[in-house]
C-alpha cells in the first residue's frame, strides 16, 4: 500500500457496546467514504431523519469529560475521541461512521475494539494524494496550571504527553509517540480509560459515567488499583491521553505534521490548542504528500526527524 495516497474502507464493519457516560446501548459502524471526505458521523433515528455530521473542530460543542460532536440542532454524538483515534492512528482517511445512540459504545475503555473493526474492514487505497495540515510555526494555549503547544515537525506526527495527577497511585507519567499504525496498535490502542473512585460521585450527580465499570475503566482509590487484572501497560494513563490526543486533533480535518505537547491536558485543552492553530491562518497550510515526503526528507538529511527509520508522510496502513 502506497503511503502517498489517501485511504478508506473496503467494507463495513459494526461493534456494539454501552455509552460510559450515558449507560445506554449502542450500535456503531464504521464504512467506506469517497475522497476528500474525512470523518463524517452519521446519527441514525426510528423515523429516517438520519443527521450528518462532519468529525471536525468546528462541530465540537463540549469538552468536559468527552468530545461531543453537534450542530446547529444540538448535540449529537458523545464520546468520539476512541474511534477517532483509531482511524487516524490506523491510517484512515475517509470513513462514515453509523451510530444509532448519543454516544460511541466504550467497549473496554481503549481503541482496541475500533482497531479491530477497522481490520475487519480492510483498508484501501484511493486515487487521490493524500493531504496533510503543516504546522508552519508554534501554537501555544495556557490553561492554569495546564499547558499545550503544536509546532512544526517534518517527519509526521509527535505527541508528547505529560501528566500529574493528585493522586499519588498514577502520579506523573510521560509518554512520547512518532505516530504510526505500527506503534499505535501495539503501544496506545489497548490503553483503557481511568479515574478515580473519589471523582465518581461527583460524575454521577453530573450525568455521566452512568455506564462506567471495571470491564470499560480502569479505577483508583487513594491507595491502589481497583481492577483484579491489573494495568496493560505500567504507564496506561499516560498512554490513554496520548490516545485521546489522536482522536481529539482527528478534528483537524486532515492528518498534522506536526509535534504536539501537553502538561496536565485532557480534551477541553487539545480543543483549544487545535482551535488556536486553525485560527491563526498564517500557522499553518495544506500540503500534498510528496511535498511532505519532500521536506522530510531534507529535514531528516539535516538530522532531524528520523521516525524509526521511515520517512513522513507516516500515516500508511499496515493492512491491505
């Protein structure tokens, strides 16, 4: 499979599980787009009044404890960073995405479901470059103690994620990833969502986690782990919001070139962070694949930018 070119589905595939946040069951499946498309987010209803909406920083009206996706009409799907994330983190560029409820399903509180659908699914090739958002020149947001940056870098996607909570069983984490579907599979796919127990009475009384549960989080108290499994990774929170970084910057529209650090950030910063650098027309262009291809290749000739030995664009499959 060409790394130059845009990709999408080959066949659709469905996975069903429970809103964490709503409680409620629900059915998603994710399918082919044409080019050019993105992310598009297709509420299905009883009564055939189907809405559409694309997966882009625009739509976002709410941050507080997930992503939530709307238009002029309201809210319509909670929860989108999960799939998001798989789908730009397994290379996809175009893809519908059928959701019958307010929420995407959490599954087991990672990716790894949505990586198998999109497996399952196949990815493929289209006709058309694929396109690429560079950042030109640094972008910063400050949050109180919180803090978020994008800027420039050739070789294709960076996130570097600082976390430090409170609680002295997750503590300060940090994780640093040159995106790639390689990489994404093995070190952020399975990373489970988490919290915790003291912040859950607090998220009741809001509306949400009403579907939470040691099959789809991973919990704390102010002691220990809660989950008889125990963690994936011994860093699983740092990796989780490096998963979460994916699917909230998905909303660029196309994939970054780009580094992107944050401290103490979750998804109400990497919002303000994408939507400061959409906002300053001069930070950044579109640029097709061999130019990208292009300048990291002379970035990594200067030596710099060297993504385990691949040149950007780093956003191919590794299925076909």
């Amino acid at each position: 499979m060409k790394l130059n070119r845009q990709t999408t589905l080959r066949s659709e595939a469905t996975v069903t599980g429970v809103g964490v946040h709503s409680g409620l069951p629900v059915s998603l499946t994710i399918g082919p787009a044409p080019i050019d498309a993105g992310y598009i987010f297709v509420r299905t209803s009883l009564d055939g009044a189907d809405r559409e909406v694309p997966a882009t920083a625009e739509s976002v009206i709410a941050t507080e404890f997930a992503t939530v996706l709307g238009d002029r009409e309201g809210p319509l799907v909670s929860t989108a960073e999960h799939v998001l994330a798989a789908l730009r983190g397994m290379g996809v560029d175009n893809a519908t995405i059928e959701i019958d409820g307010p929420e995407v399903p959490i599954m087991d509180g990672s990716a790894a479901a949505f990586v198998a659908a999109i497996d399952q699914a196949r990815v493929v090739t289209q006709s058309a470059p694929r396109r690429f958002i560079q950042v030109l020149k640094p972008v910063q947001v400050a949050m109180g103690d919180c803090f978020g940056e994008l800027r420039p870098y050739a070789a294709g996607f960076r996130a570097e994620i600082e976390i430090d909570f409170a609680n002295p069983v997750i503590g300060r984490q940090k994780y640093t990833l040159d995106l790639s579907p390689e990489r994404f599979r093995r070190e952020i796919s399975r990373a489970r969502t988490f919290g915790c127990m003291n912040d859950v009475a607090r998220l009741w009384s809001a509306g949400f986690a009403l579907g939470a549960s040691f099959e789809n989080s991973v919990v704390f108290d102010e002691t220990r782990l809660l989950n008889s499994e125990g963690l994936r990774y011994s860093d699983e929170c740092a990796r989780h919001k490096v998963l979460d970084v994916v699917g909230d910057l998905a909303l660029a529209g196309l994939p970054l070139l780009a580094a992107y650090r944050s401290v103490r950030g979750g998804h109400r910063l990497n919002h303000a962070v994408l939507t400061a650098l959409m906002a300053d027309r001069s930070a950044w262009r579109i640029v097709e694949a061999a130019e990208a291809a292009r300048r990291s290749r002379s970035h990594t000739e200067a030596g710099h930018g060297i993504v385990g030995g691949m040149i950007a664009p780093a956003y191919g499959p590794d299925v076909s």
